[in-house]
C-alpha cells in the first residue's frame, strides 16, 4: 500500500511516497513525463546496478531504455570530478529545463545527483529515490545538496528541492545491516528530538526490516523533517529550525573527524553523539540519570554503540567541536533534550560540560 505526505514550499512543494514494492507508480510517472516529451535520465551507483538491478530495469529498462550514468559507490564519489561526469552525461543526452534526473541510490549519489541538477542548466528538476534508510529518513527530504571538498564534507553546494521522492522500503532488503543500524540512529534522533511516541515505540522493540510498521515510521520520520524544512527551509532560525535536526551530530561531527572518517559509519558517530548529547542534558539539569539510560537502552538495541569504540583524546575532539559550522561564535551551541521527545538548541554552553558528557562516552 502506498501513501503521501506533502512538503509545503510555495511552488518548491512536493510529495513525498511510501510503501513497499511501490515504485511500479514511479515507472508511470516517468512514461508520462516523457510521453509529454520530456527526457528523463537516471544516476545510481555500481552496488544498486548490481543488488537491484531489477529496480534499474524496471525504471529505466525497457523498449525505450532511459540514459543511465553508473557511478563507483562510496563517499569518494561525491566529488567534483564525478559531478562533471553527470553534468557531461546530462548535456550529452540533451537533458533541457524540462528534463527531469532521477537519483537512485543512497545519501552520496542523491546529494550528487541533487546538486548537478541544482546546477546544470541553472537548475533541473530531479526525483529521488532513496535506497538506504539514512537518505529514506534524511538526507533525501530538504532540498541540501552538494560535494565534499579535500577541505571538508559538504562545502559547496545548493539548496535545490526535489520534484518528488518515492520511499519503497523494499530496496533495504538489499541494505548490509551495519547500514541499516547506522540509519536508525537518524530515526532514533526523531523520537528523541520531536517524537514521545516515536521514542516508545522504539523502546517497545527494535525496528527491523521485518517490522510491519516500517514503512510506517520512516514516513513519521519524514513528516517531521518535513516540518522543519517548512519552517526554516535555508536554515535562518536563529534557534530551534533545521538546527534541531543536528542532536546528536556536533558530539558526531567531531569522531568522524577525529578518526578521519570511515571508521564510524556517520550513523555509528551520531549515535554515541546521541548518548553524549543526553549526558550533556542530564548535566544541564533537564534529563535525569533515568532518562539518559533509556536513551542508551535504544541505541544499543538497534545494534548501535553507546561509548567509543576505542578511547580518543579530548583534545582533538573539543577542538573539532569548536570548529564545527553549527557552532556558533560565543560558547559552544549544542542541540539539548528538553525532555525525551523535546528539544531546544541552546548557545553558551560552558565547554567543559561538554567535555565531561564527552569523557563519559569514552574520551580521554
Ligand atoms: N537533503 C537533506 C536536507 O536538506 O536536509
């Protein structure tokens, strides 16, 4: 079964569509476009090519077969010289501003994807179509896009909403569960930062990929960013708005820095970040030990770590804090619980707080 939800942005809106096994409505909508005389293209990556390769037919296959541009999977390939590869791609197939670029695959090749449609042409409409439960949850839904830079992850890029994202939770059979993990921490986030009822829900039992209510969730968790993109679409608030998004993710940010990246899937580093974060709120006086035990019971029953995995130095890890974009000049700003199910950002934060909350994860 299928079902919607409306991102409302003026004349940027679009639907968002969940379900299992439901992608045989976006093979429609892709005829129609170009019975309409559109072109339509599709990006994806060498592991989709391979895992869900009846996917890729089944969108681009076909008498008429769709243009498809094949990219090495992995973090490395969101970069500039692979977004030259889909702007050559997307001129040499004649793609115009009524084209539309499909975006297979999970956070790199959508980002991708999303930013070579932002910019070639001065800007394509594109579809996403997610295949890990990080981008279903996250990274798919809000219009950023971009790529990394040898100076740092997401340094150039746009703001560039999607024509429409099609969310068929069917495409995680194919997910490794490390990865699966990794994007529950991002849902796990939601509960905690927004969502009482999310967070119980995941305390009564794990969410699996044999959870009848997955579909379920990760549109929850879609309706709440959704909401906060409504709210503070370019990230202007100057508290609370998208910003509330990153609980969790200064603490992260900092060990995936540290450990030069890869050693920690992102969503591993958020979630210990998740732990540090409550420990951080219980310091402030607004959680209680209690409450910052619950937060660790649920991480560490999807299959996430609650403590670094081998002990760091604080030193490189406050200053990588400091350094962090989100922080703001001032104190350090950090993303605290209210409550389980409430949030606030909060700015002045004295840093030796946050290097305790820091040592009790694992920091030395
Ligand atoms: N594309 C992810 C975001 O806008 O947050």
């Amino acid at each position: 079964m299928q079902s919607s939800l409306r991102v409302i942005l003026g004349e940027r809106s679009y639907d968002l569509f969940f379900g299992s096994g439901i992608l045989a409505g976006l093979r429609d909508e892709i005829a129609a476009l170009r019975a309409a005389g559109r072109r339509v293209a599709l990006v994806t990556d060498e592991n989709l090519a391979r895992d869900q390769a009846g996917v890729l037919a089944l969108l681009a296959g076909g008498a008429e077969a769709l243009p498809v541009l094949v990219l090495p999977a992995g973090e490395g390939t969101k970069r500039l010289a692979e977004l030259g590869r889909v702007w050559d791609f997307l001129a040499t197939n004649r793609l115009d501003r009524s084209s539309v670029l499909v975006a297979l695959g999970g956070g790199v090749i959508g980002d991708l994807a999303g930013f070579a449609a932002a910019s070639y042409l001065r800007g394509i409409p594109f579809i996403q179509v997610p295949t890990t439960l990080l981008a279903m949850v996250d990274s798919s839904v809000g219009g950023k896009t971009g790529i990394n830079l040898e100076a740092g992850k997401n340094l150039v890029g746009a703001f560039h909403q999607p024509h429409a994202v099609h969310i068929d939770t069917a495409l995680l059979a194919t997910l490794p569960p490390r990865e699966f993990a990794a994007g529950m921490a991002e849902v796990i986030k939601y509960g905690l930062l927004a969502d009482a009822e999310l967070f119980a829900r995941l305390e009564r039992a794990p969410l699996t990929l044999a959870s009848d209510d997955l579909a379920a969730v990760v549109r929850r968790c879609c309706a709440l960013k959704a909401a906060v993109v409504e709210a503070d679409e370019r990230e202007t608030a100057k508290e609370g708005g998208r910003a509330l998004l990153n609980l969790g993710h200064t603490f992260g940010h900092a060990i995936e820095q540290v450990t030069g990246y890869g050693t920690y899937l992102h969503g591993e580093a958020v979630a210990v970040g998740l732990v540090a974060a409550a420990r951080l709120s219980e310091k402030l006086g607004y959680i209680g030990a209690a409450e910052v035990a619950r937060v660790e019971a649920v991480v560490a029953a999807h299959g996430l770590p609650v403590r670094l995995r081998e002990a760091l130095p604080l030193g490189p890890l406050t200053a990588a804090m400091a350094r962090d974009k989100k922080v703001r000049a001032g104190g350090l700003r950090f993303v605290v619980l209210r409550t389980l199910g409430e949030s606030a950002t909060q700015g002045g934060i004295d840093p030796a707080l946050a290097e305790a909350a820091f040592r009790e994860v694992g920091a030395v």
